[in-house]
C-alpha cells in the first residue's frame, strides 16, 4: 500500500509539468489566432494595404485549420474519412453551385482566395472543414440527440455565413448575380452543413479540442467586425 502512495506521489509532479506545458500551449496558440486576426482587421480596414492583407486570406485560413488540428486528439481512420468527406463534399457543393446555380444561386468566386479548381478555390474545402469542425465541436458534449445537434450547429453556420456574405462580396471573395445575395444560399448553406454535421455527429472519434471554441469564436468577431469597417 505505502509502495503505491510513493509512486502516486513521484507521478504527481510530471503530471503537473505536463498539464502546465499543455496549457502554455494553449495559451501560445491562442496568442497566434488572435494576432493574426486583429491584424486581419487593422489591415483590411486600411484600403492601402487592404490588398496585400487580401491575399493573406488562403494563408489565414489554412493556419485557421491547422492549428485546429493540432489540438485534435481523436486521430483514428472515422476521423480521417470525416474530414476528407467533408472537405470533398463542401467543394463539391460549391462547384456545383458555380456551374448550375443548385444549390445556393448564381455566384462567381473573385481572385482572392487563390488558385481554383473547376472555377471554385481550393481552399474552399478547408473552409467547410474548419467550420463544419469547430461548430460541431460546440454542441458535442452538450447535446445527446445527433439530429437536433445537426440542425442547431447547421442553423448557426447559416448565421455565420450571413455574417460573412458582405464581407466576401467588398473583399471580392465571390460575387453575386445582380449584386443580390438570395434565399437560397442560405438555405442551399443549412441543407449542405446538415448533411456535414450528421457525419460530424456519426464518425466515431474523441470531440475533445482544446482551441476550437476560442478559435471560433475569433472567427466570428473578425467578419463581425469587418461587417462595419471594410
């Protein structure tokens, strides 16, 4: 029994190093997202460099996604055929939406976003990935139903979304035919991170992400944000 204590006792000061080098970590990365936005902010706001900050945005969302990952833990084959579906998946759809208008409408993506595939930007998957995993990651372990969970998580990527489209059209993302962005975007959106969140909910690999929320909630007040001052 005393035998058991002492190791006890010898492991609690590793433990302790370890838990602190993690939340180091945490708070490194952390420090990352958040410079590399409010940058994104300050230089986009400023119609001198705005277009230099402009071809950063390839560049940020990557980043974005990477140190996402960094921080997962549940690498296992679910995991790897999730994030492949839907990185596939929201390019497809998007390829689609550009050559038949289903379905969110009549779109066109702009230069910005680098270089394209069947006239949609690659880095287009890595932004449905990113969203699609952060969002997800919100609800779960706070809801049991996966169906509900989808709709919820579906319902706030549409919001998101609605908060990005005026920044995307001034930012020459994408542009809308007749400079209208229509219904059926946003319902082109949730049918499409419903589809996305099911899979999310379905694939069987530890949720757990240190950096998701925080790196979500960036995310959002960027294009917030930018919604007054670009």
């Amino acid at each position: 029994m005393s035998s058991s204590l002492t190791k006890n006792k010898e492991h609690q000061p590793v433990f302790g190093i370890i838990q602190e080098i993690q939340k180091n970590k945490i708070q490194l990365f952390r420090g990352i997202i958040t410079a590399f936005y409010v940058f994104g902010i300050i230089g986009l706001a400023m119609p001198m460099v705005r277009p230099y900050f402009q071809m950063m945005t390839p560049f940020t969302l990557i980043l974005s996604l990477g140190i996402l990952l960094l921080f997962h833990t549940g690498w296992n084959r679910s995991f790897w055929i999730f994030a492949f579906s839907a990185m596939v998946l929201g390019f497809g759809s998007e390829v689609l939406g550009i050559h038949t208008g289903f379905p969110f409408g009549n779109y066109q993506y702009g230069e910005t976003l680098g270089y394209k595939l069947f006239e949609v930007p690659l880095v287009i998957g890595v932004n449905w990935l990113l969203l699609v995993y952060s969002v997800g990651n919100l609800f779960s372990s706070k809801i049991k139903n996966d169906w509900l969970a989808a709709g919820i998580a579906a319902a706030l990527m549409v919001a998101i979304d609605y908060l990005i489209e005026p920044v995307a059209v001034n930012l020459d993302f994408w542009t809308w035919e007749g400079n209208v962005i229509p219904l059926s975007n946003y319902l082109g959106w949730f049918g499409v991170a419903f589809i996305l969140q099911i899979s999310y909910r379905k694939s069987v690999f530890i949720k757990e992400n240190a950096i998701s929320t925080y790196l979500l909630i960036n995310l959002v007040t960027f294009f917030a944000i930018l919604n007054f001052i670009a």
